[in-house]
C-alpha cells in the first residue's frame, strides 16, 4: 500500500493551516500548560459581580479555543499514519492538557450555581453578560442536578474510572477478537474481521454471506458473559450519574441537557412500530428479488438490484456533488467548491496505517476538514456528500455564531450529512435514463433507510430495555440480552425473515450500547433531514432559507427549537411518518419500474 509521504501534497487536507510544523505545536502546548492556571484566579470570586463573570468566561473561551486547535491538529496528524509514534504522542499529550483543563475547571458551575438566585437574576440583565445569557440559562437551568465543588471535582476525577468498562470493550473486541477465515467456493482462504465482516454480507456469494454471518458471531458467543458483564457496568454506571445527580430516571439525565422530552424518544419507537407493515413489505418484495424460499438475516444486506460497474474519480464525485447542491443556492454552493478545490478540506486517498473511514473535524477556528478513503465507487461519492454536508454545518455555524454557541449538539449533527445524500441521490435519478442505474440507486436508499431509521429505532428500544431492566434492580446476563433482543428482531424483521440463532449475540458488538441513549438520534436525525429535504426540493426560496438558517444556527439555542424555526416539529409524530411514507414512496417507484 502507497505510504504516507507518497500522496500528492493536492490530495492532503491542509493541516498547515492549523500549525505551520510541529514545533509551532509543541511551543503552543507548553504555554497553554502554563495558562491554565490563570483560570484558577477567578475561583471564589464568581458573586462579587457580573464583570468578574464575564472575565471568567471571556478567560475560558480564549484557553478552550487554543486547546481545540492543539487537539485537532494532534488528532489529524495521529489518524494519519496510526503507527507514528511522534503523532501518537502529540495525540495522549492532548488529551492529558484536556483531561487537566476538564479537571482545573470543575469548580466553575458548582460555584455559579452557589450565586443567590436574586443575585445572578440581576448579573443576568447587564449588559456584561448579554452576550452569555442563553449559556449561562441553561448552566442554571443545571442547578437541581448540580452537586458542590468537592463532589464535582470528585465525578470529573471518576470519568477515567468509569471509562474502563467501554475501554475493556473496544480492548477486546478491536484488539483482542481474532474471527478466524472462511473458505470461499475455490478454497480460498477470506479473513474475517471488522472491516471485511460488511464486505462479505453483501457478497453475491450466500455461501461466503452465510459463513461469514455465522463465523463472525461465534466468538461473540464464546465471549458473551463478559461482555454482558461489561455492558452491565456500563448502564449501572449511567443510573449511578443519573440517581447522583437526581433525575428521574436516565433516559431524563440522557436528554436533559439538551433539553429533549422524553416523549420524543418515546414516540419515535412508538410511530415506527405502528408503521412496520411497510418495512415487512420492502423485506418481502427483497425475498421475491432474491428468489429465495427462505430470507435470512445473512441476506439483508446485499443489494438485490445489480449494481451498475460506473467508477467515479474524485474529481468527478465532486463535480456531482457541487451540481447536486445547487438547491441550496451560491452561497452554499461557493464555500463548499472553495473549501474542496482551494482550501483543501478533503484527505482524499488511502495510505499505508492511515485511520480507516471518513469523519468530518475541525474546531472554531479551522476550516471543517474531512478524512476519506476514497476508492472511485457511488459508495464514496456519498460519503463525500455527507461528510460535506457535517463540513458546511460547521462552516455556517462558525462563520454566524460566537465560541460558545457554534457548536451544534449530536441531536442535530445527522441532519446535514443526511440532507446532502438525499440531494445527491435526487441529482443522480434526475440525471439519468438508465432505468437499472436508477432502481440501484432507489434499492440503495432504502437500505439506508432502512438501516438507519429502523434498525436503530430497534436499538434504541433495546437501550430503553437494557437501562429500565437496571433500575428496576434487574441483572443484566446474556441469556436476558440474548432473549430480548431476538424479540425485537422477529417484530422488526416480521414473518417473512428467518431469525438465525446468532443473532441473539448481535447485542454484544454493538458499542452504541456504551453511549448512553445516542442511537435514536439517527432516527430522528434521518426523519428531520428528509422533512426539510423535501421542503426545500419543492423550490421554494423560504423553505430554502428556513434550512440555510437551520445550518447558521449551531448550538445557539435547544435543537428542538432549531428545528422548529426550520419547519420541523420533533415532538409530533409527523417528521417520523413523514420519513416512512418517503420510503414507502421510494419502495413503490422501484417496483413500477422493476415490475
């Protein structure tokens, strides 16, 4: 494979721009070491006035911002070539800074919440802290879940404590899990691991799908009492936080702090379990594609449409991409083809030890980079699409919000990624007559509908099970987990999809299950991008500005209320059955033209 100094310098993102060279870095980190303690000037003097707050704040947002940029330019440098110990050092070191930084100002919130009530009313209407109100709100808005300065410092010190349940997870199962090798139909010899486990269940073969299916499982069956073990430490952990810090229970503690109801993630399960007949259709209309008198688990993922052999270049996946964002109009379009073509956004190719996948990243003061493997097929041209999609959110949001309001929460980050493959996916049916190419791309999308809107619906309520079964002081054993998780995959996959044996275990391999209520953000995120995107391809220039503004708007005030300014209401059960009907409305144009 090419090595890391032979990709052409045009192909590299620009991290130049964040430091000239490592020592620019090294000489940044050691001030920075050396500044944190000026932070600590304003401790126990957070009541005498707002002035003093507003220094603090103006103090920490300076310190954050340099911090950021010293952790983005180590993390790049590091996923770069994973095996540069120079990198991986710049990368601990960082962490470490962040890990002292999250420690040095721990006493912050407790002791704004110490301030008396009629008191920080009052530094709340000067005009010292008009700039921070919606911040500082929503710090107050913490108050009954906020424990003193002794017992914060204490929770942030258990953070690395608390991280060795997940640590020992990934441990084991990216480092420690070897899953052996099939043969395929000349006896070859295929390796199985996480990267290949995908690539096998969408080969043409069933013999290699099955295989691989079954082999892959096996060792997280050998495994499941301690992994069960470990998944149990976890969610206790997460009802330790949340009967600490006197939530209700941890689904509130999960979403309090963007200010979520519960009732949203409730009625997310609650809407797509009343409309899963249309995902038992799709499934059916898949067995009579494959021509299969039986459908397994093994055979929901290759594509039953066959797959037109087009190779794209990069340049000609970004071509595709700039034309398919014209909806969005010049501004969009301008800073997207600038950012690719002359500020070098994309690390474009794969090199020897590079990180696997795509990420977009940056911080404040940084273009929004993105981390590709780009390998010429429809595959990557929508991985460009997305990842540009997470890039220009955070282009818009850094440009139009301050330091403290830019960063848009989890709850909102799928949307644009999502919006930009919808776009894309239009463009490419639009643009084409060739009727296999467009049943590909029609087949194609709803996998990935259904993937993301129903599976982790799926999951989210194994989360809701996993987490309710702990507060109500039941264990968590594998044979608890294995069976309520085939239950869940026989109501979602219906009558028609044989329910293998080893899918009981697929619990054990999912590390979402370590994040505390994060998977139904892709449901929702999904539904959310597909309402607006269908707002905006009607071509209606408010509807256009609505999102435009949607993406300008980071974190500057709840993602609930975000949305609704966008056009999109996520407490109602509309932008989930709006997205269902969607897919049904894809479904129903793959079978005119393939019937």
């Amino acid at each position: 494979m090419i090595k890391r100094n032979e990709i052409k310098n045009e192909d590299k993102w620009s991290v130049e721009s964040i430091f000239k060279n490592d020592q620019e870095w090294q000489d940044e980190i050691k001030k920075l070491e050396k500044d944190l303690e000026v932070i600590l000037k304003f401790k126990g003097k957070l009541d005498s006035s707002s002035k003093i707050i507003k220094e603090l704040l103006e103090t920490d947002i300076s310190f954050s911002k340099r911090l950021d940029k010293i952790y983005l330019y180590a993390h790049m440098k590091n996923d770069e070539d994973l095996k540069n110990d120079v990198y991986k050092s710049f990368y601990d070191n960082a962490m470490n800074l962040y890990t002292k930084y999250m420690e040095t100002t721990s006493w912050i919130i407790p002791e704004l919440l110490k301030i008396e009530n009629d008191k920080i009313k009052k530094f709340l209407k000067s005009d010292d802290l008009k700039p921070y109100d919606f911040y500082l709100t929503k710090i107050l808005r913490q108050k009954e879940h906020i424990l003193n300065e002794n017992e914060e410092k204490i929770l942030s010190m258990l953070a690395n404590v608390f991280s060795t349940t997940y640590d020992s997870f990934k441990s084991i199962n990216d480092c420690d899990f070897k899953f052996g090798y099939i043969l395929d139909g000349s006896n070859n010899k295929l390796n199985i691991t996480h990267g290949t486990y995908y690539l096998y269940l969408i080969n043409k073969d069933r013999n290699i799908r099955k295989n691989a299916f079954c082999q892959y499982h096996k060792k997280y069956e050998e495994y499941t009492t301690t992994i069960a073990s470990l998944l149990y430490g976890k969610i206790k952990e997460h009802v330790f936080e949340a009967k600490v810090r006197n939530f209700k229970d941890t689904l509130s503690a999960a979403l309090f702090s963007n200010n979520i109801d519960t009732a949203v993630y409730m009625n997310l399960i609650k809407t797509v379990k009343e409309n899963i007949s249309i995902l038992h259709e799709f499934i059916d209309y898949r067995k009579k594609k494959m021509k299969l008198e039986e459908l397994h688990l093994y055979d929901m993922y290759v594509p039953f449409i066959e797959t037109p052999d087009i190779k794209y270049s990069f340049d000609e996946a970004k071509k595709l991409l700039f034309d398919a964002v014209k909806p969005l109009g010049n501004e969009y379009s301008t800073i997207l083809q600038n950012g690719i073509e002359k500020e070098k956004w994309v690390d474009k190719y794969e090199n020897e030890n590079k990180r696997s996948g795509a990420y977009s990243t940056g911080c404040y003061d940084s273009y929004p980079y993105i981390l590709m493997n780009y390998n010429n097929t429809l595959n990557s041209v929508r991985t460009l699409a997305h990842e540009a999609g997470h890039s220009m959110h955070s282009y818009l949001s850094n440009k139009n919000q301050d330091f403290l309001y830019a960063k848009y929460p989890i709850f909102l980050a799928e949307v644009a990624s999502t919006f930009n493959e919808e776009l894309l996916n239009n463009y490419l049916i639009n643009t084409t007559d060739n009727k296999k190419q467009i049943a590909y791309l029609l087949n194609s999308r709803l996998d990935e509908i259904r993937t993301t809107l129903f599976r982790q619906t799926m999951f989210a309520e194994f989360e809701l099970f996993i987490h309710q079964s702990v507060e109500n002081n039941i264990p968590l054993n594998y044979k608890l987990l294995n069976d309520e998780y085939i239950k869940l995959n026989k109501f979602y996959f219906g009558n028609e999809v044989i329910i293998d044996d080893e899918i009981a275990v697929e619990w054990a391999r999912i590390p979402h299950f370590y994040y505390n209520y994060y998977v139904y953000q892709y449901a929702t995120g999904i539904s959310a991008a597909i309402s607006l995107y269908k707002n905006v391809i009607n071509e209606s220039n408010n509807n256009k500005d609505q999102y435009i503004n949607f993406l300008k708007s980071g974190g500057s005030e709840y993602p609930l209320d975000i949305l609704n300014k966008a056009g999109v209401d996520m407490t109602a059960s509309k932008p989930v059955s709006d997205a269902i009907n969607y897919f049904k409305d894809l479904l129903y144009k793959l079978i005119e033209i393939e019937d």
